[in-house]
C-alpha cells in the first residue's frame, strides 16, 4: 500500500494511492502519523481495496509523506564508495546527525539553494519511517518496527558543513520526502533495492541498497539504543557515490535545475531548485 499525505481544498488529509488516484483516508483519523501509531494500516489496507479514489493525483498537493514526524534521524557515509569518494574513512559506528522539520520538502515542491552559498549539493537516499515506539530493538526483529519506506532527498550545504555537519543539514527547505510511503510489508527486504539520482534527466547517482555499511536493521538496532524512536520518525539511511562534492569540478545544483530520487518498489521523489 502507498500512503500518501496532502493538501485539498486548504484541509490537510492523508490517504492511500490506488492506481486512478488517491482514496481519502481522512475520515479515519487525524493523519498518517497518528494512523500508524494506533497500528491501523492493516484495518486501513482492507478499507481501501476495492474502493475506487475521491481524488486525482493532479487535484492535490502532496504534502511530506509525514509532515509533523517527532524525530528525522539521518545516517553519514553509510556507503563506502561515498566515503572514498569525499577522502573519509568508512566508520565503525553509524554517524548520526538530525535535521529540523522546516527543512522537509513535498514532491513537486521547492528545495532552496540558500544566498549564504552556492555549493549546494545532492544526496539521494532510502528513507525508513518508524511504526511503533521502541527502544532496546535488537537487530534480529528490528525491520518489524518499520511502517514503511520513502525517498529522501540530503540536499547539503557543503561549505557549512565543513566546519558543522548540524548547519550543513538545516538551511530551510533543503530535505525533501516523499512522494509516499510504500508499506513494509511491500519491501520485506530493504536492502536489496536499487537507487537512481537524476539531475536534470542525467543519472548523477546509481546505487543498491546491500552496498549499505551499516543495514537497515543494525541502524535501528544503534538509533535505538540511544534514543526512543516513535512512530512516524524519519531515518534516512545514507546515500552513495556520485554526489557533487566528489567530481571534479565539483558539481553544484543550481537555481533551475530539476532533481529526481527513484527507489525500486517506492517510486520517484522529484523537485525544482530555486535560489533563496
């Protein structure tokens, strides 16, 4: 099932993709976030078969998959193409920052290139979203605390990020999620799904998911020793090789540009870049 968040008639709603559309969901609770904290997607898959959709995808406006998420936990050089390819070591624990929720971003909306910069690079990346609240997960029966998986757009700051990865990550509007949620029971394995970045229709990024330092599972195993993750957290999970920083001459988005992350099984997430 593909659960979507989203703006109709200036009400917030949320609501599952069917092939025509989208079937409002709303009339079942408050939104997305509160559906999977009271374990109601399989009550919510069973409404939705059948049924036939309340609204076309192009009579909305997709909002972040999960707007309002408690925590948006994100993983660093968790590919070791990618820590060859900016001169880091691969780590031997997860590197874990967290970004804010004024920097999340829907499908087809904006991500701004800041004024204080202009090395303003791409990070496609597999995005986990939290079922149930937890702590202590063992690895072993870690994936059965994930509702769903998405796609993750890290557009980082690089010059800001030198000197604090915290700043790097937090310019407004910068980490755009979505178009939907796919549930886990869609995805029994999320790593063996294959990731594409395109900027500008050109492939920037190309990768799978078994490449991972550090699987889904051990991620939430270490996240979860440190902290409680709550339904409807974002993890996103690290992106490969490829990214701007690492060519040579380093490839920067631009005012103008068009940038897409597709995820085998998920979809496509794709945004436009303006300037600040």
């Amino acid at each position: 099932m593909r659960l979507v968040s989203f703006r109709h008639a200036g009400a917030h709603k949320f609501g599952a993709v069917v092939e025509e559309g989208i079937v409002d969901l709303s009339a079942r609770g408050p939104g997305l976030r509160q559906a999977i904290a009271a374990k109601a997607l399989p009550e919510l898959a069973a409404f939705v078969k059948g049924r036939r959709p309340d609204f076309a995808l192009e009579a909305v406006e997709l909002l972040p998959v999960i707007p309002d998420p408690d925590k948006i936990l994100c993983i660093g050089v968790n590919y070791a193409s990618h820590a060859s390819e900016v001169g880091r070591e691969p780590p031997a624990q997860p590197s874990v920052f967290s970004r804010l929720h004024n920097t999340l971003v829907r499908h087809g909306g904006d991500i701004v290139r800041p004024s204080a910069s202009t090395n303003f690079d791409f990070e496609g990346e597999l995005a986990v979203v939290i079922g149930e609240r937890c702590r202590h997960v063992p690895r072993a029966r870690a994936l059965n605390v994930v509702a769903g998986y998405t796609c993750f757009l890290d557009a980082s700051v690089r010059d800001f990020q030198k000197h604090s990865v915290t700043a790097g990550k937090n310019f407004p509007a910068t980490g755009p999620l979505g178009p939907w949620m796919v549930t886990s029971d869609v995805i029994p394995d999320p790593q063996a799904l294959e990731l594409t970045t395109r900027l500008n229709g050109s492939v920037v990024q190309h990768d799978t998911t078994n490449h991972m330092i550090f699987d889904v599972a051990t991620i939430i195993e270490y996240l979860s020793t440190v902290t409680w993750l709550e339904p409807g957290d974002i993890i996103a999970t690290g992106t490969p090789d490829g990214v701007g920083l690492g060519r040579k001459p380093p490839l920067w988005m631009k005012s103008g540009d068009k940038v897409e992350v597709e995820i085998s099984g998920i979809g496509t997430l794709s945004v436009n870049v303006i300037d600040e």
